[in-house]
C-alpha cells in the first residue's frame, strides 16, 4: 500500500431539482402546519380529556350488528355498490377505448374525453353524492348515481393505461386481414386487456363498497345514514357496533376478491 | 398476378425504402425476397396489401389498383391476402381457435364478431386450416401456452383460414431454431403447392431461399438488384445483393453451428 | 403433412371445448348478485329518467351567480386552502410514523410474525374510509382541520406503511447483503443498504397519496372536521345552490392544479430514476402504470 493520496473522481452534486424539491417539501410544510394550526402538545391535550367515543369502544353494543334496521341499511350499501359498479364497469369500456390512440384515431375527441376524465376524478365522491342529493334528492339513487360516476372515472382511467401498454401485433394482424375498426377491437384489443380489466372491475368494487358505506352521511342512503343518526345523538356505542359490522364486511368481500383478482391475472 | 410499376416508397424521415421498383409477380408463384435488414423487404410486402402506402407509381393486386383504394376497398384487397408475422402476432390470451378465426372477421357479420359467435362454416374453415398446418388438437389450448413453432403454424393457419389467393410471409422464422424453421418453410412450400396460393416470402437466410424458393428477387436500398430462379443464385449474385462476401452470418446452418 | 386430395369436403371435429368451471361459477354469483340487487334495491328507477334533467336544472341555479361575488370566492379558496392543507400534513404525519412502522413489516428485515402482526393493523387502517375516522375524532379533537388532520393521518398510514413495505420487499438482495458482510448493524443496514435505493420511490408515492388525500379532505368537512367540504354540506342543507356551485369549481380547479405540480413533480422522479438505476431488474420500472395504481389506494 502506498501513502499516496487517492484522488476520487469528482462526487455527483445533487441535482437542482431534488434540492429544490426538498426546500418545497419543508416550506410546503412550515406554511400548512400554520395554517391547519397543527401542535402535539394540543393533541395530547385532547387525548387526555374525557372521551365520549372512546367510552362508546369499550360499550360497545353487538347488537347493533344484527339490528333490523342495521341489516337493511347495509343491504341497500351493497346493492348501490353492486349497482354502482356494474354500470360504470360496462360505460368504461367504450370511454376507455375512445379515449386512447388505440381505439381512437382522432386526436381531438381522445384529448376532450381525457379531459372530461380528469375533471370526474377530481370530484371526491360524497361531493358527487352531495350533488346528486341536491339534483335528484334524497335516497339510494342519488348514492348509486354518484358511485357510477366514480366508477367510471377510475375504471376508465387504469383501463386506457392498460390500453396504451398492448402489443400491437395483434391489431397489425387484424388490420392485415381486413378486419373493421369495431371488429379488430374486439378480436385484437379486448382479449388482451380483459383479464387486467375484470380484474380492476373487482378492485372498483372494494373501493364502491367502502365508499358507499358514508354516502349516507349527505343522505344518498347506506349504512351512512345510520352512522349520522347515531353521531348526531351521540350514541357511540351503537355506532361502534355498526362500524365493525362495516369491517366486517369489507374484510371478507376484499379476502374473496383478492383470491379471485390473483386467478385472473 | 401482382405488378409494380415505378413505384416508389419514401418515409417520413427521407428514408427511401422502394426506389423505381417494376416488378411482376405471376399466380401460384412461391417467391423468396432477400437482403439487408432495411434494403426494403419488409415494405414491399407491405405495399402489396396496403399497409404501407405508395409514395408514386402504380401497384395492381389481383385487379384491385391499391394506391388508389377505399377504405373498404382496402380492407376487401386485404381479406384476400393473407399475412404471416416474424413475431407472430397472436393474442397470446385467447385460444388458437379464436385466433384463426380472426381470419374470418372479413366474411362474418359484424354483431357475430362482437358477441363471438362465429357461424358453423366459418369455424369449419378454421379447424380445416389448422389441420393443416397439423395443430388442430391444440384448438383451445391459450397461445400464450405453445411453443415458437406452433405458434407460427397458428400464424399460418389464421393466413389459410382467409381463403387468400396470396399469402405474405414477413421474416416467418427469424424468431425460430432451424429445425423448426424448416418445419415451417415446409408448409408454406406446401400451401403455396397444394392450394395454388401465391406466395412471397422475406428471408435473412440465404441457404433458406435458395433450398425453398421456386424465384429470388434481391433487393439493395430499396432497388430491385436480382430476379430469377433460386438455381441462378450463385454467390456472386449474394454479394452483389448485399454489398460484401458471404460470412456465416448469412446462412442459418453455419450460423446455427457457430 | 396432410394429403391434399381428402378433408375438403369432410367435416372436421374439433376437439371438445375444455369447460372452464371458476369462470362459469364466477359469472353465475354476478350475474345474481347485480340482478337480484337490481330487483329489490329500495328505488324508482323511473326517477333515473328524470335525473338529467333535474341535474340540468340544478347546474342552472348551481352558476346562476357566476362568477359570485369576490368575498364568496376568496372564502371559499380559504376554504379549499384549509383541505389542501390538511391533506398535505396528514400526509406527512403518516409518511413519518408509516415508515419505521414498515420496516417492521418487512419479511426480510424483520422475522415473519412481526410483520405479521404489524400486516395486520395496516390492513384494519386501510379499510376505514377517513370519513369514518373524522366522524370518530370530532368529538375528542373538536370542529377543527386538526381532527381532518388526524383522519387522513391514520387513514393514510396503512396504506403507505404497506406501499413502502412492498417496495422494501422488492429492493434488491444485493446491497443488504454487502452491508451485512462489512459486519453492519441492522439500523447502517437500513440506512446504507436500504434507504438509497428506495428514496425516489417513497417519494413519488408520498405525493401520490398527497393527491389522493386531497380528495378526502375536500369532503371531510362534511363530518365537521374542517376544509372546504364544511361549506357544501352547509349547502345542501340550507339548499344553496350558488354556493354549491362555487364549492364545486373550487374543488375540482384546486384538485386538478394540485395534481398537475405533484404529477409533474412525481414524473420527474420517476424519470431521473430510470437514468440512474436504468437496469430492467428495477422493481420500480417493471411496475406498469395499471399494477401500480391497483396496489394503491383509492383514488379517491
């Protein structure tokens, strides 16, 4: 070993951007805590005071589980997911298409429909049940209404990413054949997203019945209405019981779908 | 019959790709195209049956005046031409049978397509292409589950399955070991033979054209540099075809023995 | 090879088609399940043929006052900050205690029943929808962003903790084992042999969710818990239209400019990282946009 010095090459500076990335993260950050008046010692403050929901936890009354009324809340939550689900699964399809180059020749009506995507996605979904509450009032149909919407939007969007990652091959084959536009879709585009798109139907699914679950809380029908009744009065220890049967629930629709989402893939 | 005449093919990029080609392609005649990878053979072919558009000059199929199509014009010139894939080109998550059929789409109605009720006749002629190309056991078996070889026969059978009076082969077995690709140039050999089918067949291997092809047409930068029977192709014509000498490159026996 | 004189005109058998039972089980359930909830679900389904035209009359009296009046709007984008605000810090807060948290759901870092157990509470965390969990909160941290901070705070922190743990799974064995065989301890192993490599990733996905949370908390309001969604249920209550209609185009423009900077701001990662690391072995890279948003969250 020699004692001459090593000359390193010159170390990688880091780029202007992630350093510009992280002063925004903590100035992001300083600016927002303010602003939300955000303090530990505030929350351990809170924590420390007697707590009516946590008293609720510890009474917290099965029976609500098993209760009539409890009962047809939540099969009116699962059919507005069942329903929900099932048309914004069968409208994606098309909108996906239409929407990628793909299915798609024409530049501006895939531009405006993507378009008209981002804007439904950004609309959170109690903001779409609330409107449709104004709209078409009370019920489960306003509930169903805004979960189809929803679905539409995710399904359309995880679709058309699929659509842009296929082998053209296929389409190149039909083309060759002389297959119609519709025709080569059908043959040489569908079969091979199918799978990934019965798959994110599913998963649409888990995320309706979640969502369906507070809908009620704006009066587009579910378990959310029974939610709001018991906060509004207060009655913690029902509302606990409502909201395990909820997990309840959830667990074993997520449990079979993920099994049945691994065999299609 | 097949004729070019001063036609001409330029890309976007400025790239020539068919330059003053005249050309004429009898009925029933099993033709071989060779040269580099970019001496044009790939748009020539595609030129016959439209997918590529000709820049200038005339280009008659089978009576249909292609540069000048309509749409469903094309798509009629299509359905008589069938077309085989150097990467197959098979959707590899449905069953055999429904790729074959494929080649059907032209002829079937289209609601039949879109709900996938094929009529009995047509599936006929399906299952009769497969036997053909001897995979008619692998009907519903998923693409995605068979081998190189048998992939391509499918591709063979969705091009039989169009009833086409021509059939383009694009690069059929650069992606396949060379006993399959004998396999596979048997067949076509076979089909062109048997059923009278025109057909043209791009190759990288030389030893390939010269053991299959009744006419070699040589190509070099998008000019047709050599026309004539397989037996003429000595290796003085190979390197006016490509520009150099012979190297192991060239031949699929010697490159598959390197 | 087949003879050319037979099989013309005989009729060939095609092999029996093989019956696929999952999937003909799988479409019966759904097909009774959607046909039974369509039967007995509590609805007139007449009134669906009125809905585009109530809709089309609400739209009417929801921009009846566009453009408002210029306090209206400023309240409301005050409103829309608060939300913004609360999703960025509730994000942040599960971003801090969801990452030691998964390390300790990582199989290879951690023994298996660890990170079973730590699963697990990710699993129940995810399952709760933040409205839930800002209904639960109000009453113990008041009407105030703090409670909508807490609510996407652990709202967040299962779905996070199990990205990072998937992404730590992933990271290649190599630099933890180098680390492991210069004699590390298992904090350095973490340290140098784990937190380089995923970096980029954890803060792609941090934003990703920040985008998420955005759309939770534009409507935790709803229960309360602050932000703009305060302003749309006092709306539909009071049956205010107008307002409404402003809460509305306030959400959707603050959402969509929200996910524009954080889009940009993710691509950007994403793209440095594939120059730098590049490798087809790349976790990440192998990820498709589809796979990468079903391992998430809603995007809601």
């Amino acid at each position: 070993m020699s004692d001459e010095r090593l000359q390193l090459p010159p170390k990688p500076k880091p780029s202007l951007f992630a350093i510009g990335v992280w002063v925004l993260v903590v100035v992001f950050t300083v600016i927002t805590a303010r602003r939300v008046g955000f303090s530990f010692s505030g929350i351990i403050e809170d924590l420390q005071r007697p707590n009516p929901v946590l008293d609720g936890l510890w009474n917290i009354r099965w029976g609500e589980m098993f209760s009539e009324r409890s009962r047809k809340a939540f099969v009116e939550t699962l059919q507005m997911a069942v329903l929900g689900t099932t048309g914004g699964v069968i409208v994606s399809l098309p909108l996906a298409l239409w929407s990628t180059e793909v299915g798609n020749p024409y530049v501006v009506p895939r531009v405006i429909l993507r378009s008209i995507n981002n804007v439904i996605r950004s609309i959170p979904d109690l903001l779409w049940a609330g409107l449709f509450v104004l709209g078409v009032g009370i019920g489960a149909l306003s509930g169903l209404l805004a979960l189809f919407f929803f679905s539409l939007a995710v399904m359309t969007k995880l679709t058309a990413d699929t659509l842009d990652g296929i082998d053209m091959g296929p389409i190149e084959a039909a083309d060759a054949a002389g297959a119609s536009h519709s025709q080569m879709l059908r043959t040489a585009v569908v079969p091979q997203i199918l799978p990934a798109f019965s798959s994110y139907a599913l998963y649409d699914f888990e995320l309706n019945l979640r969502a369906s679950a507070v809908l009620g809380l704006v009066g587009a029908g579910g378990i959310g209405n029974r939610l709001d009744f018991f906060r509004n009065r207060g009655q913690w220890d029902k509302l606990w019981g409502l909201v395990f049967m909820f997990f309840l629930v959830v667990f074993i629709v997520e449990w079979v779908s993920v099994r049945i989402r691994r065999r299609l893939v | 019959m097949i004729r070019f005449e001063q036609a001409n093919v330029i890309y976007d990029g400025g790239v020539t790709a068919m330059k003053d080609l005249d050309l004429e392609i009898g009925d029933g005649e099993f033709v071989v195209i060779v040269g580099l990878s970019g001496a044009g053979k790939s748009t020539l072919i595609r030129a016959i049956n439209g997918l590529v558009p000709l820049t200038s000059g005339q280009l008659d199929v089978n009576g249909h005046d292609v540069p000048n199509l309509s749409r469903k014009e094309r798509r009629a010139l299509r359905s008589e031409v069938g077309m085989i894939f150097q990467g197959f080109n098979l959707v590899d998550r449905t069953s055999v049978i429904n790729n074959v059929l494929m080649g059907r789409l032209h002829q079937v109605p289209t609601w039949r397509t879109l709900i996938g009720r094929y009529p009995d006749r047509d599936i006929q002629i399906a299952a009769r292409a497969l036997q053909r190309v001897e995979i008619l056991d692998r009907a519903y078996v998923r693409a995605s589950n068979l081998s190189g070889g048998q992939r391509q026969r499918v591709g063979i059978a969705r091009a039989l399955a169009q009833e086409p009076k021509i059939i383009l082969a694009d690069e059929p077995v650069a992606s396949l070991d060379p006993p399959t690709s004998h396999v596979v140039m048997k067949y076509l050999q076979q089909i062109s033979r048997d059923l009278g089918i025109t057909t043209i067949v791009n190759l990288h291997f030389l030893d390939l054209a010269t053991a299959y092809a009744d006419r070699i047409i040589g190509l070099r930068s998008g000019e047709l540099v050599f026309d004539g029977p397989g037996s003429a192709c000595d290796a003085q014509v190979f390197e006016d075809i490509y520009g150099r000498s012979l190297t192991a490159d060239d031949t699929m026996e010697k490159q598959a023995a390197l | 090879m087949s003879s050319p004189t037979n099989s013309a005109s005989a009729r060939i058998q095609l092999p029996s088609k093989p019956r696929d039972t999952f999937k003909l089980v799988l479409s019966t359930v759904f097909v009774v399940l959607i046909g039974w909830s369509l039967v007995s679900v509590d609805l007139k389904w007449s009134r669906l043929l009125d809905a585009p035209a109530d809709m089309w009359n609400l739209f009417g009296v929801m921009f009846d006052e566009f453009p408002w009046t210029s306090e209206e709007r400023t309240r409301m984008i005050g409103l829309m900050w608060d939300s913004i605000a609360m999703a960025w810090i509730g994000t942040i807060i599960a971003a801090v205690f969801a990452v030691p948290l998964s390390f300790l759901a990582a199989e290879n870092l951690v023994g298996r029943p660890i990170a079973w157990v730590t699963r697990q509470v990710f699993n129940i965390l995810r399952a709760v929808p933040e409205v839930i969990l800002a209904l639960l909160f109000v009453p113990v941290f008041g009407l105030s962003p703090m409670a909508g901070v807490l609510a996407i705070g652990v709202g967040s922190l299962g779905s996070l903790g199990k990205l990072f743990y998937e992404i730590i799974e992933n990271v290649q064995k190599g630099p933890i084992e180098a680390a492991d065989a210069v004699g590390a301890s298992s904090v350095q192993r973490l340290r140098w042999g784990v937190v380089p490599q995923v970096a980029p990733e954890l803060t792609s996905f941090l934003l990703y969710r920040f985008e998420i949370n955005i759309r939770a908390s534009a409507v935790l309001g709803i229960v309360g818990a602050g932000g703009i969604g305060g302003a749309l249920v006092d709306a539909i209550r009071f049956q205010e239209y107008d307002q409404a209609g402003l809460a509305l185009v306030v959400v959707i423009l603050g959402t969509i400019a929200v996910d524009t900077v954080s889009g940009a701001i993710r691509k950007r990662i994403v793209a440095g990282r594939a120059v730098e690391v590049g490798g087809p072995d790349d976790p990440m890279l192998a990820v498709s946009p589809g796979a990468a948003l079903l391992a998430q969250e809603p995007s809601r």
